[in-house]
C-alpha cells in the first residue's frame, strides 16, 4: 500500500499545506520591530536615549561565598545592601522615563550574574548570548536565556564551540558599525561568531585586539556622542586608537561599509543560500546518490 503524503493543495490537511494553512508573512525585523510576537526592543547605538533596561536582582548565593577570590571578587558584599542599591538604581530609571525588567535569578543562580551586560549583546534583531571566559561564570549563560525568553527577546545568536564572548566587549560605533575588542575574555572564535549574527543584520563589524589585562573593551572606551569617544589612555591598543580615531573621524565611511555588509547580506546570506551550503556540505560528506 502507498504511505506517500499527497502534494499540498491536493485535499492536504493544514498540517501539509491545504486548508487552513497561514503562512508566515511578515520578517523577522519587522515581527520585532513592531512588537508582534515579540516585544518592540533591539539597539545599534551606545549614545542614544535609553527606551528599556534587564536588572538583575542580586541572588542569595552572594551571602553564601566564604572566599571572595573564588569568585572573581575582592570581598564579601552585604547582599541586603547591594538588593537595595539594585533597586535604587530601577527607581532611578523608571523616574527618567526607562522601562525596567527585574531580573530576579535563583537562589542557587551563580553570583557574578547581577553583570547582565556581559551575558549577551543587543543587535537591532535581537540578542547574542555570550559564552563566559571564566569557568566562575560559566552557566550564567543559561540564566540569562531564560530571562530573555521571558522578557520576549528574541536571541539571534549564541556563541559555542571553544568561542567565549562577553557582551562588555562589543560596542555600536555607529549604527552600521560595532568594535569587537579580542582579548582573554573575548577570543576569536567568539569574535567572528556575533561579526557573523551582524553580518547577516548587515552591519559590519571591526575586531581590534586588548591590552593584556584589560577586562573589557567598555571602560577602555566609552562613546559620549556622535564622533566623541572617551578612552584610558593606558589601557588602548594602538590599533583600537587608530580604528576609533579613524572612523569617528570618517562616519561616512563607516556608514559605507555597513551599507556594504547590508547589500551582502542580503544577496548572499538568504534561506535559499544556507539551504544550498547544507545541500553542498551533505554531498561532500556522503558523495552523490
């Protein structure tokens, strides 16, 4: 007897493609950006007005830690007061017209995961979840996936492998550009993952390595306005000084460069050409049938 499925449109069943079937229309950009499905959020700036903050509410496993220096701390924390403060700073926002979500983790929750940001970074489309360098942190990851997912984020990428990516090393030079900062908390292979999530939202990323004992690129550098940057002085490479120095100096070319990465994306990074890439990666590995 033949068990083959009929050609959609031919009595199929909704399931398959017949009556009942809705595709989906609308992009995923415009899904997000309109706040359909998911909530209206995403960033490709550093300078511009604050619209929605994630806090982490500091979790109970700060008042457990005996040994500071196990956790990449210099001392113990008074958790009511650091709770407070946490709260303090959400009620300074709310007041200045910012949308905050407490994030409030769970008792057994890793300590350092009151840092948010360097658990995933924001894209227009949504978020990258970063992977931790440390082995203190690493987990932390999967907390901060679930209160993305909560919060209706979307995560448009997540780095994996032997990749470590920390959200405090990726930064919006302008709103076609980010600056990846390589270093011991941020490796290559993570580096070329988010430049690869951007890529595909066509904006282009430069990678310019840290100083030894640099913790992250924010701090080092800090944009305060359009072609304004802050930096310590001794903490920049060479090469980050010369990339910030260049490109704040010459927005039009970083303007051009992402509109460059958007062009390719869109003509070479579509559905049709990953399933051609699998296709491809199949026959080399299985040889033709």
């Amino acid at each position: 007897m033949d068990m083959g499925q009929k050609t959609p449109g031919f009595d199929a069943v909704s399931n398959l493609g017949g009556k009942g079937w809705i595709p989906r229309a609308e992009s995923h950009a415009s899904e997000v950006s309109e706040g359909r499905r998911w909530l209206c959020c995403g960033c490709s700036s550093e300078i511009m007005p604050l619209r929605s903050v994630l806090i982490a509410s500091p979790p109970a496993s700060l008042a457990t830690i005996e040994r500071p220096e196990d956790y990449l701390m210099v001392e113990r924390v008074d958790l009511a007061r650091m709770r407070a403060q946490a709260r303090a700073v959400a009620a300074t926002y709310r007041r200045n017209g910012v949308d905050v979500t407490m994030v409030r983790p769970p008792p057994y929750a890793p300590p350092n995961i009151i840092f948010l940001r360097d658990l995933f970074f924001m894209t227009p489309a949504g978020a990258v979840l970063a992977r931790m360098a440390s082995e203190q942190r690493a987990g932390e990851e999967r907390h901060a996936a679930e209160a993305l997912a909560r919060a209706g984020i979307p995560i448009v990428g997540t780095v994996t492998g032997t990749g470590t990516f920390e959200g405090g090393d990726a930064l919006w030079l302008d709103r076609n550009t980010v600056v990846i900062g390589v270093g011991f908390r941020t490796n290559k292979h993570g580096a070329d993952t988010v430049a690869g999530v951007l890529r595909d939202q066509g904006v282009a990323a430069v990678q310019v390595p840290l100083e030894p004992g640099v913790q992250h690129l924010l701090g080092t550098a800090v944009l305060l306005d359009h072609g304004v940057a802050a930096i310590h002085r001794a903490a920049v490479h060479p090469e980050l000084r010369r990339q910030l120095t260049y490109y704040l100096a010459h927005p039009d070319e970083a303007r051009a460069i992402g509109d460059n990465a958007r062009r390719r994306a869109l003509a070479e990074h579509t559905t049709r050409h990953r399933i051609e890439e699998m296709l491809a990666a199949m026959r080399d590995r299985c040889g033709r049938r």
